[in-house]
C-alpha cells in the first residue's frame, strides 16, 4: 500500500494518467505557469478518458479554493513575521498577489488530484 501511495503521489505531481502513470493529462504549451492549461481527451498508453461529463470537476474547484487559501494564509504570515514593521496594505497585496499568482498551477493539480481521487 505504500508504493501505491508513493507513486500516487509521484503521479499526482508529475501530471500523469491516474490509470497507468505515463501519459501527462495536459499538452504542453510552453510556459506551464502562466497559460490557461488544455486537457488531453484520453491518455496515449491506457486510453484512460480524463474529459468527463459536464460538471465533473466542479469538486476540484473547492480544491483549488483550499490550496489557495492555504497559500494565503502561508504568505499572510510568512510576509507578518519576516518582514517586521510591514503595514497592512503590503500584507494584502502579498496575500493577493499570491493567491491570483498561482491561480493557474492550483487549477492544474486540483484537477489531477480531482482524478486521482475519483478515477471512475
């Protein structure tokens, strides 16, 4: 049970298929950071299908609002402790700087642990 946990969680941070692990789930474009990501339909090796019906992956995105707010709250305190004397408007600002930041990851890997958790 530990290697399966092991290489889930290697297959989760490696966007790979949650059936077999060696196809990516999303084409690579270019800069991964910044860029609205594209799906792939099926994977290449399992033909396992990542697109579902409509609706989902709303789940994922009350993943995505936890790993933001988490985010949030480590860049609210991190920015509080190590920066003494910061007003309170620079402490928004990192906080929302942060938060829309990694928007664009948070979406990716919120869907692949969507997958990952509910594989059909």
């Amino acid at each position: 049970m530990r290697a399966r946990k092991q290489s889930m969680v290697a297959s989760i941070l490696g966007e790979k298929c949650p059936n077999c692990g060696k196809t990516h789930v999303y084409e690579n474009n270019g800069n991964r950071f910044l860029h609205v990501p594209r799906m792939k339909e099926r994977c290449a090796v399992c033909q396992y299908k990542f697109e579902r019906e409509p609706g989902y992956f709303i789940g994922a995105m009350y993943l995505s609002y936890g790993l933001a707010v988490l985010q949030g709250i480590i860049a609210f305190v991190g920015a509080k402790f190590l920066v003494p004397g910061i007003s309170d408007l620079a402490l928004i600002l990192v906080t929302c700087s942060t938060i829309i930041l990694f928007s664009f990851p948070n979406f990716r890997i919120s869907r692949i642990i969507w997958l990952h958790i509910f594989p059909q």
